[in-house]
C-alpha cells in the first residue's frame, strides 16, 4: 500500500541554523500539506499546496517557513533560522484530491526536530 | 471558523470493555469528521472518516462512530477493548469549503489487563 514517507525520522540542531524536512507523497496525489505537534500539545495545521502553489497557511507560518516541491516527488518545509519553539514533530500529508471520496489526508511518520 | 473538543485527555478502560472517546466540533458549514490513531512514536494513521451518506460509520480494528448534527458530536466506540488499541486518538474536522484538518487536543487510552 503506498505510503508517505519522511526524513530524517530526527534532526537536531542549533538555534538559528537551517533545516529542510523532506517528504515524499504518495505518488497520485495532488494536495500537500505540513503540520506540527509539539510536545504534549494538539497537531496543528501550517501549510497546504497544490498545482505548486500555497493555498492556505497557519499564523504560524511566518517567513522562516518555505515549502518547495522542486522535482515532482518530493515536497520540502524550510525553516531558515531555527528558534528553540520550533522544536516540534513536523507531520507531511497528502491527499489525493477533492470530493467525498478522496477527502482523506495521509500522514507520514514525522520529523522530530529538536532545537538547541 | 471550526474547532474540536475532545473531552478526557487520559481514559482508562479494561480488556474487553467498551471504548467511548468523545469529539464535539464546531463548524459553520457541512463538515467531513476524521478519527486518527497515533502508536508511539509513529504517524497519524486514518481510523475512519465522515463525509457524506450514513451517519454510522466504521472503521478499521473494530471501531465505529457515529455522526449526530444536532448533537454536533463524532463519537468514537468500540464494543470490546484489546491491549493493542492502547494509543492516542485524534478527532479531526475540515470543512468541505476549505483545505486544513483541524485537530483535537487527542485521548490518550490506556487499556488495563
């Protein structure tokens, strides 16, 4: 069964390094997305794309974040200079299209990042 | 704007007993209703969804939920508990007008041999 894939499963870095997240969706899907869960707290929303564009973004979204799908596989989330609040699992999802029957999101096992 | 409530953070149960684990949402139109699962240190993995169509849906491992507009609730049941089903449970909206699935705060259930 396809699956969405990420990595590294973890990052460690400094403050104010850079990082990149990669994802790699399931193959026929067209809508992307990035969420975040800290620790302890509820899974938020951060980013959606589609037909290579953001099509929605969270508050927490701010220039530090960028997303990219540079060669049609894979889909990236840059964090320019990484804050100690941005350590956090990052979730990427994808989904198929739109309609009842492809509303469901698939989710990868996540990125743990922790910044020091 | 939409949002989830979960009520219980943390709920116990024993092997073989029933499951109930509560969502109350909010939405201002139709909305698609979500329960994921999350093992530890694992992903969000999709239990059953909630589009269109009948209001009792079912899901994988057993599970079921059932849509009740007035109530504006997405409850989550299992007749019979197994120790494999200790995990957290996330209750998820979206509105059929936008993109983003917003989540609960999650249950975390713990089964007790």
């Amino acid at each position: 069964e396809p699956e969405v894939t990420q990595t590294p499963s973890h990052q460690v870095t400094q403050m104010g390094q850079e990082v990149i997240l990669r994802c790699v969706p399931i193959s026929n899907h067209l809508y992307f997305y990035w969420y975040r869960q800290i620790l302890g707290q509820k899974v938020e929303f951060l980013v959606s794309f589609y037909n290579n564009e953001i099509s929605e973004k969270s508050e927490i979204f701010d220039d530090q974040f960028s997303v990219e799908r540079p060669d049609g596989s894979n889909f990236t989330l840059k964090i320019r200079s990484t804050k100690l609040e941005d350590s956090a699992m990052y979730f990427c999802a994808s989904r198929r299209g739109t309609g009842a029957y492809q509303e469901t999101q698939y989710f990868g096992p996540g990125t743990r990042l922790l910044v020091l | 704007a939409q949002s989830v409530t979960q009520l219980g953070s943390h709920v116990s149960v024993s092997e073989g007993a029933l499951v109930l684990l509560r969502c109350n949402y909010s939405s201002s139109v139709p909305p698609y209703l979500f329960w994921y699962v999350q093992y530890p240190n694992q992903g969000l993995q999709l239990l059953l969804k909630y589009t269109t169509g009948a209001t009792l849906v079912k899901g994988i491992n057993g599970f079921e939920a059932e849509f009740k507009k007035s109530e504006t609730s997405f409850h989550l049941t299992k007749p019979s508990a197994h120790m494999s089903d200790a995990a957290e449970y996330f209750c998820a909206v979206r509105n059929n007008a936008g993109n983003m699935l917003t989540f609960g705060g999650g249950t975390r259930l713990m089964v007790k041999p």
